[in-house]
C-alpha cells in the first residue's frame, strides 16, 4: 500500500459503525456544552483616508493627483515620439497611472503641452526629463521630496515642510507667473518655492500658492537652478534652517 493508497482508503463494516458511533457522540457532547462565547458590539475602525487616484489628459494638459492625502508616490516623465520636447508626446511611469505601468500620453498631432503633478504630503520623487515644448508644474505638501526637472517651456515648483532636493532646468518662454505674490508683475521660466501651501486647477493645470506662505520650520533644503542666459528665476524659501540655493547663467 502506497502513502496515497492509505489516506483514499474508507473504514467500512465495523469499523465504519463505529466510526458513525463515535461521530455522533461527539456532536450531542458539543450541543450539550454551556455556550463560552461573549457577545460583542460592532465597531468601525478608523482607516487611513484616501483619494481616488486618477490621472487626465485633455486639450494637451496631463494632471496626476496622488492616491491619498499622505502617501509616498513616485513620477518619471521621459519624451517619447520622434521629438524630444513633448510635442509627440511622453511616456510615464508612475504608481499612480496604471498602477505603474509605462503609459503612452499624447502623441504626433497630440502634443502635451502641460504637465501637472498634484504629489500632495510624503516622501515622493519626481524625474521628469527636458521637455522644451512643455510647461511643468509639481506640487508637494509636506515631506522630504526629491525633484529633478530639466528645461522646459516654463517651470513652477511648489513645497511645504520638509527637507527637499530640488533641481530644476531653465524655463526658455519667461510666462510662469501668478504662482507666487510679487510673481504676476514679473513673471519666470523657473519658479521654485519652499514652505508653501498650494492649491491645482484641475481644468487647466495651473498651480497656485497663498499670499503667505506656511513656513519650512523643521530642515533644510537643497534648490539648484540650471537656467540659461536670458532666463529669469524665482526662489522663495520660508525657513528657519539653513538652504542651500545655486542658478547657473539666467
């Protein structure tokens, strides 16, 4: 008899009464037995809040919000196409568009001309590769944020508290303007700002800030501008901590 043989085997005659004996036994002992379990009171368990993750892409204005208020998200954004500047459109790759598949966005006669990244508070990174036909926009809450932009149409960067490595390109069309108080009058290709709150439009893309910012109380900041000759650029920092700021030729 093989193992196998030995567990398909059934008692019977006998064995199988006795068996049957046995089993009803035991069932009329448990039925007999005072009940040991204690009534409880349903309760709701706090869960940690979330957004719907979601991603847009109309008119040429792509905008990605993060999943949930606190999360620690991650966006690489890469040309795709036979240009290099988003005019054929980018490839993404993102745990908040298709679950971090590369995703195809726009293409030829479809070109993304606006960027958005609604990131929200955590620890997040954000690689988005030049795109000299494309306007970017990152916004962060709070958290230590990592930040790479290459050169672009026009770039604005907005953070709250944390400790951040930005570095961002130069923005060729000098048109980022209204992000920060003083900004309207004269707009930038590059506008950066730590310890800020900020706030989307979700038809167009467009990253806004309060009149006052929230103050980066809490560590420093490292913010490097690769801007070019011609170019202008914005850095407000609101911190007690030491910063580090460095542009190039704008």
């Amino acid at each position: 008899m093989t193992p196998a043989d030995k567990y398909q085997t059934t008692p019977s005659g006998a064995a199988s009464e006795l068996a049957d004996a046995q089993t009803k036994e035991m069932i009329v002992m448990y039925r007999k037995q005072p009940s040991t379990r204690k009534s409880r009171l349903l309760a709701l368990e706090s869960i940690e809040s979330r957004l719907v993750p979601s991603f847009t892409f109309s008119s040429g204005v792509l905008i990605v919000h993060a999943d949930t208020s606190t999360s620690s998200d991650y966006a690489f954004v890469n040309p795709t196409g036979s240009a290099s500047d988003g005019s054929t459109g980018v490839k993404v790759r993102s745990n908040l568009v298709n679950n971090g598949a590369p995703t195809t966005i726009g293409g030829a006669g479809n070109p993304v001309v606006r960027i958005t990244l609604d990131m929200q508070d955590g620890n997040d990174a954000v690689l988005i590769a030049g795109l000299a036909k494309t306007r970017i926009r990152v916004g962060e809450g709070n958290g230590d944020n990592v930040i790479a932009v290459g050169d672009a149409q026009d770039i604005g960067v907005a953070v709250g508290n944390g400790r951040n490595a930005i570095l961002v390109g130069g923005g060729s069309a000098n048109t980022a303007g209204g992000i920060a108080p003083g900004n309207s009058i004269a707009p930038a290709g590059t506008v950066v700002l730590v310890g800020w709150s900020y706030t989307i439009d979700t038809t167009t893309g467009g990253l806004f800030t309060p009149f006052a910012p929230i103050g980066n109380n809490h560590a420093n900041s490292a913010i490097i501008v690769r801007d070019h000759t011609g170019q202008k650029s914005v850095v407000d920092v609101a911190t007690d901590g030491s910063s580090l700021i460095a542009t190039d030729d704008g």
